[in-house]
C-alpha cells in the first residue's frame, strides 16, 4: 500500500494557529441497529459542517462489549472525516493487538488514542477475563517499533525479517483531576513515560475546573514535555451527572459544588440542557484562551446542532474567555494543586504549592530495599554470593524446592504471584501482579478515585498511590518518571524469578 497522506487531523494538531476540535463516537453493540444508523447520520452531517478534524471512536466504553471500532471507523473514513481509533489493553494480548494494528494500517486508520481501558464488565454468561497483557506505555514502545519498520520479534531478541513500517500517530490520556497528590503526582509522571514511549499528543479526562487543566499546561511546559494537549470537553446528561457525581463512572468524578449547580439548572423546562452546552462552551473558551492545542468534545446524545452550538457560543465568548473562567471553578475542597493560586486570573502562578511532609519510611521497605542492595545489585557485598548459590542450586535436585521456598518467602512478604519475572525493585517492593487490578507496569490507570482502585473502591489502594507515598518517605517519588518497564515474559511464570535474574533471563537481567 502507498505511504499514507498526513491526515486533516494531523496537520491541524500541528499548526499552532489552528484549534483542533474532535468528537467522540461510541458505537452500539450491533452494527446492523437503528443506533449505527443514527450515528454514521450525525457523521455525515459533522463531516459536512466542515469544523471538525476527526472523530474518535472509542472501544468496549465502559468495559462493556460493543461493535468494533474499525467498522465504524472505515465507513466514517469514506465519508472524508479523519478517524481516531480508541486501543485499550484490556481485552487483547500482545499478539492480537500487532495482527490488528497491520489490519487497521492496511485500512489507513493510522491514528490512535491508546488508553489502558476500562475493567471488562459482564458479558457472555458472566464476566470475561480481563487480559492488559500490554499497558498503554508497552503499547506505545510496540507501535514505536512498527513505525521503525523493525519486526517486534527482532525488537524482542528473537528472529525476524523487517516490515514495512508503518505510520501510527499515538495519542494518549492523562488526567490532572485526582484529588490526592500521589494520585495527580503518578498521572504526570506516567507521563513523562508516555512521551519518552512516543506519545504524539495527549488528550486530558473529563474535568470542569479551570484551573486544573491551566495545572497540565504549567508542569508540561516547566519539564519539556513538548506535545499538543487537548482539553476534554464532555457535556453529560442528567442520568450520567448522577453517575459520576456517585463515582460510578472511572476516572470522572463531579465535586460537590458542581453537582448543586447542575441540579438547580435541572429545574428549568429543558432540565438544564442548555446550561450545560453554556458550561462546555466557556470550557471551549477558555482552553484555546489558556493555550490547549485544540479540544476533544463528547457526551451522550449530542446532535450536530449541539456542536454548532457549542462551537459558535465558543467564538463568540473567546475575545474575553478571562470572564468565563470563575464560571469553570470546580474543584473539591480539599483536593490537590501543584501551583499555588492565582488570584488575579483565577488560574495558577507557576510557583509550586506546599505539598504535605512524608513520616520515616515503612520497616517493610526498609527491609525490602537492604536485601535487594545487598544481593540484587551487582556492586552489592552478597550479589555473588547469592548468585553463586541460587546457581548452583538451579543445577541439581534441589531446584525445585528452592523455588517453592522462594515464592512462599515472597508470597509473605509481598504476596508474590510466582510471575517469575520480578519488578518489585522498580515498584518500590509493591507487587503489581497481586496488588494492581490491571497488572500495569510503568504507571496507574485514569481509574481511581480518592487513592482506591477503579476495580475495588474502598477495599483496596490503588498500587501507585501506595509506591508514590513509599518513595516520597525516601526522596525518591522523581525516579517514577522515568524508565521502561517492558511487558511479562510469560515463558517464566512459576520459575523462580531469583534464577531468571542471575541467568539474564528476565527482564533485569541481572547476570548479564
């Protein structure tokens, strides 16, 4: 196939006179219902309107099964708007998401939003297994390697001829609405991994705070992180205003202030409709005023006329978008900011505030982190030593017990999974396999909310929050913005992870 034109999309990102406006779409179950049809309708009428530069399409929205978005995608592609495809990890290996990115290459769906994905929810006679094989940082190390032209086999150490390279734009999600500094602080520095990944833009999650999305632009510009950000614009219903204000929705959460307004405004006759298009016309506004590259418009049942409307109130409101910020200031009380206050704009100065002093690191990670130094670093006193004898051990009848003894020592102190391919030490000695719900290796998903875990909120921490306060004891909170952490060889799972070090095996490679 040629080499693929840049798209509408793509150059539109890019020019820094233009303010980039896509829509979402998310598809039905069937692609043969009443519903398909209405929404390829409102395509062919955005791509008449002739102010948007792509829609995007999202996958299994919700963790709940629906049509796939290339089919969607190829008949919307037709019509001459440029497509954004959604790539979530939860429901593919790695295999699959190669074999159907060359797919979507072959159909010149080439540009991307890659997310981790929501958990899977019911389906098929009861829940499906989730999978993450991938994160969205591993994915991006992935369509980097396509893009080279390199074979991922070869990229991997195996045997591999060379591809065609491919021509993947990648975009990714980043939320500066997380209530708690570990949560906000992890979100920026899974950042930085992003971008160094490859990430070609990012587009933000849902939020209604001014301020917040000014955070974004501030630390992006303080630490160099030179991509085009759009701003989420998403104008919910009454029933989705209810569910998020419930944290019903991961990620997405309305404050309490917001949630008073959005009610009174529902007692009017149109039960608020137009206050809320109002709402996301100021955000409109002021994310172009504050300098966002473009911004991502959604929301459940919007019309073509909703987007003229949104878009032209927006026009009109920008010569003076400083007065529509006092309007976005909706935060929670006690919720985390980087910046201190401006009080002149209602934005943020670029000084950072006062953040909360950590206590004495934990005696677990205390203990964790002088085994590790001692044996698991090769300048350590015990690396030989422990090398020597894990070796040696590996080599005679004993290789089995000793791997046993090994997982149940793990299994105490870490509630070890038997992976065999060990990332406690990038992890501040927390174990991603048993403690994080989606197994993420270089950074926590947009799903928490309050510091707990998208799957069990108010059970369990999410597992970054808990490495960001580890590290943050030590100083060392920083070192989580940088450095890859490539994907679970399974073809060690239940060896022992101690031999797999010393012989090179794993990831580490700590014999090499």
């Amino acid at each position: 196939m040629d080499e693929l034109r840049p798209s509408r999309f793509r150059r539109s990102l890019y020019d820094p006179d233009r303010f980039t406006l896509t829509f979402e779409l998310v598809p039905g179950r069937s692609g043969r219902s009443k519903g398909y049809n209405r929404t390829l309708a409102l395509a062919r009428q955005l791509a008449a309107d002739g102010r948007l530069q792509a829609v995007s399409i999202t996958e299994n929205a919700g963790g709940h099964p629906a049509l796939s978005p290339e089919v969607l995608g190829g008949e919307i592609l037709a019509m001459g708007l440029d497509v954004i495809i959604h790539l979530s990890c939860k429901d593919k290996n790695r295999n699959q998401m190669e074999s159907l990115l060359y797919a979507w290459d072959r159909e010149g769906l080439s540009d991307l939003l890659v997310i981790s994905g929501d958990y899977p929810q019911q389906g098929y006679r009861g829940d499906p297994k989730p999978v993450f094989d991938l994160g969205s940082v591993q994915v991006l190390d992935l369509l980097a390697a396509m893009n080279r032209g390199g074979a991922t086999l070869a990229a991997s150490g195996a045997a591999g001829s060379p591809l065609p390279p491919t021509s993947f734009l990648k975009g990714v999600a980043v939320s500066p609405f997380k209530r708690l500094e570990a949560e906000q602080m992890m979100q920026y520095y899974k950042l930085h991994r992003k971008v160094a990944a490859g990430a070609d833009y990012v587009i933000t999650q849902v939020g209604y705070d001014a301020r917040k999305f000014h955070e974004l632009l501030l630390y992006m510009e303080q630490n160099g992180l030179n991509v085009p950000v759009l701003g989420n614009v998403f104008i919910p219903n009454l029933a989705v205003v209810e569910i998020m204000y419930r944290g019903g929705i991961p990620g997405c959460a309305i404050p309490e202030s917001l949630y008073v307004e959005m009610k009174r405004e529902s007692e009017a006759p149109d039960r608020g409709r137009r206050a809320r298009l109002v709402r996301g016309a100021k955000l409109l506004a002021v994310l172009e005023g504050m300098g966002y590259a473009g911004a991502h418009i959604g929301g459940p049942g919007l019309t073509c006329e909703d987007f003229d409307f949104l878009v032209s109130e927006a026009q009109r409101l920008a010569p003076e978008w400083r007065q529509s910020v006092p309007d976005l200031c909706h935060w929670f009380d006690d919720g985390f900011f980087l910046f201190e206050a401006d009080g002149a704009s209602g934005l943020n100065r670029a000084e950072p505030a006062r953040r909360g002093v950590a206590g004495p690191p934990s005696l677990a990670y205390r203990a964790a982190h002088l085994v590790h130094e001692l044996a698991f670093e090769p300048e350590g006193p015990l690396f030989d030593l422990a090398r020597n004898c894990c070796l040696a051990l590996d080599e005679t009848r004993l290789r089995g017990g000793f791997a046993t003894v090994e997982h149940l020592l793990k299994f105490i102190a870490f509630g070890c999974r038997n992976c065999g391919d060990c990332t406690l030490a990038e992890l501040a000695f927390v174990c991603p396999q048993s403690g994080c719900a989606k197994n993420l290796l270089n950074g926590p998903c947009g799903g928490s909310r309050d510091g707990w875990c998208e799957v069990y909120p108010g059970k369990r921490r999410c597992l970054y929050v808990r490495v960001y306060e580890r590290l943050k004891r030590v100083a060392r909170e920083g070192e989580m913005r940088r450095g890859f952490v490539p994907p679970r060889d399974w073809s060690l799972n239940e060896t022992s992870s101690w031999v797999n070090f010393y012989r090179g095996r794993d990831h580490a490679g700590g014999g090499r």
